[in-house]
C-alpha cells in the first residue's frame, strides 16, 4: 500500500471560467495560473504522483511552458496514472478538502465526485470531496486543494524486476 498527499492553490480572477474536479462551476471569477486553474486536480496529480515517489505536477508539466496554458488538467491526472500503473499499484480511494471563500461546493460535490471517480476509474463511493471556507486566513482571493489518496497493489499482472 501506498498513501500520497498533494496540495495546490490559484488565484481568483475575474472573467475566466471556474473549474474543479474538471467541472465548470458558474461563478463571476476563475483560477488563474498552471493550465486550467484546476486545484483539486492539481493536487490530485501530486497525490498520485507523490505516492509513487515519480515527483510533482511541476516536473513532468512546467507552468513556464506556454504549452499548458489553459490545458485540461485531465491531462495531468491521466500521467500520474500512468507513473502509478508502471509503478505496479492502482487508486484505492481518494480523499480531497477544498478551501474557498465562494462559490458554495455542496450544490456541485456530487457532480465533482462523478467527475473525479471517472476520471481515475474508481466508484463515486471512493471519492470523497469535502468544502470548508477559509475562516481567519485572509483568503477569499484563492481557492485551496488538499488531496489524499491511497494505492494498492495492481492486480494486474506485471512484469516484475526480481
Ligand atoms: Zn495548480
């Protein structure tokens, strides 16, 4: 077993579109910065890639390179599976806290979760994505990601180095 841990943080700015978990989220503001904006995805692909010990997001999908501008972070999460596959595990179950001021996440969790456990092909059930807004930290300009997951071992066969 495996477990992995990744967080990540953008900036609010006004007039970009507002994604998470890859949902669009109707909101006056977007997440500037790294390819989408995307913060739980972000952190998903450090979770996954952390607990394989394969680096960071940074190091496979640097945001200097104009390339991933406005990128589907789907993208990045597909690679951190890929490096968990080769490593020879599987997603067991995800764990995500969103911090941000506003847009309220319940309305949109559900859909988030769909997104996620799609996205890593695991049951909705093994994602869990919780919201809390940033009491006494001076951040209603940011939206924040903390994700964990856990891996097993892939049941499917390998070729393994003995
Ligand atoms: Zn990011």
């Amino acid at each position: 077993m495996r477990i992995g841990f990744g967080f990540d943080s953008h900036e609010f700015r006004p007039g970009l579109p507002l994604k998470i978990g890859g949902v669009v989220i109707p909101h006056e503001a977007g997440l500037a910065g790294h390819s989408d904006g995307d913060i739980l995805l972000h952190a998903l692909t450090d979770a996954l890639l952390g607990a394989v010990a394969a680096g960071d997001i940074g190091g496979y999908f640097p945001p200097s390179d104009p390339k991933w501008q406005g990128a589907d972070s789907a993208l990045f999460v597909r690679e951190a599976l890929k490096q968990v596959a080769r490593a020879g595990y599987a997603v067991a179950n995800v764990d995500s806290t969103l911090i941000l001021a506003a847009p309220k996440i319940g309305p949109h969790a559900k859909k988030i979760q769909a997104s996620v456990a799609k996205l890593l092909g695991i049951a909705p059930s093994a994602v869990g994505v919780k919201a809390k807004t940033p009491e006494g930290l001076g951040l209603a300009h940011a939206a924040l990601a903390q994700v964990a997951v856990l891996l097993v071992e892939s049941k499917k066969p390998r070729r393994r180095q003995r």
